[in-house]
C-alpha cells in the first residue's frame, strides 16, 4: 500500500451520474473522459496507483485531478487550467504589413519574394523590428497570398 490518500473525492448522485454517463457516452474528448473515470473511481475509494493500473494512465494524471476536484471542484477538475501562454509578438498591424509586403512586386533582381527577403525587406522598411524567416511563413501561411504564382495577389482596380 501506498501513502494515505491527501485528497478525498467525494460526489454527489447527481455528480456520479454525470460523470458516468459522460465517462460512457463518447462525445467529450479523451481527456475529460479518462478524467471522469479517474474521479469516478477516486470516489469510490480506488488509490492512485489502482487508477493508474486499471486506466493505463500515469500518477501524473492522477493526482491533480484528484487534488482539482477536491479544492476547486468538479467543473475545475475535468477542464483544462487556463495556460497564460507567451503574448504575440507582432500584433494584426504587424502582420497586415508584412502580408501587403508580400503582395507587391519583388525588388529588382529578384523573380518573387522568399520569406527570408520578406523578412530582411520589413526590418530595412522599418515595418518591424526584427523578424525571422519562419514568423513570416506563419503569417503568410494564415493568408491566401502566395509568393509563387505568377500575380502578386493584389486585385486589380
């Protein structure tokens, strides 16, 4: 046996039932499902080495579902924890640039735009501070611009 249980689930009727049927229906995500079944069974007094077993999950699983449902409750334990995420570096304006760069004609020499000449292009134009090659296919890959076919993608008037 392991260390005593820290955290106790402890449901309601009307929580159990609804774990169940969510837990047998299907039409949630895996994750939640298997989050159901592990409150389901924490509830009925399983340990988390049991869970683990009978789920083919890891402890790591376990245990913060668990530790969730019992400090914050059920909802907090089946949904994701908000994730802060880093901020976007180039904001709507940013990419309205670098994608209406993309549109003109290619600088004399050069047959079409690459990404790297978009890139180096917006940082000499001041449009950005500083740019990478990959940032640019990202923004251009969100758009129907593209730098190969023979039009620059603008509309004609």
């Amino acid at each position: 046996m392991g260390r005593p249980i820290q955290y106790r689930v402890q449901l309601t009727e009307e929580h159990e039932t609804a774990l169940t049927q969510l837990s047998t229906v299907g039409k949630s995500s895996a994750r939640m499902i298997r989050r159901a079944q592990t409150l389901l069974m924490a509830h009925r007094g399983m340990e988390d080495q049991e869970i683990e077993r009978a789920l083919n999950i890891s402890l790591c699983t376990v245990k913060p579902t668990r530790k969730r449902c019992a400090q914050h409750g059920l909802k907090a334990a089946l949904s994701d924890a908000s994730r802060s995420g880093r901020p976007q570096k180039f904001d709507g304006k940013d990419r309205a640039a670098i994608t209406s760069l993309a549109c003109t004609e290619a600088p004399e020499g050069h047959t079409q735009w690459s990404v790297r000449l978009i890139a180096d292009t917006a940082v000499e134009l001041q449009l950005v501070d500083g740019i990478a090659p990959s940032t640019v296919f990202y923004i251009l890959n969100k758009t129907n611009s593209s730098r190969t076919e023979s039009g620059t993608g603008v509309l004609p008037n």
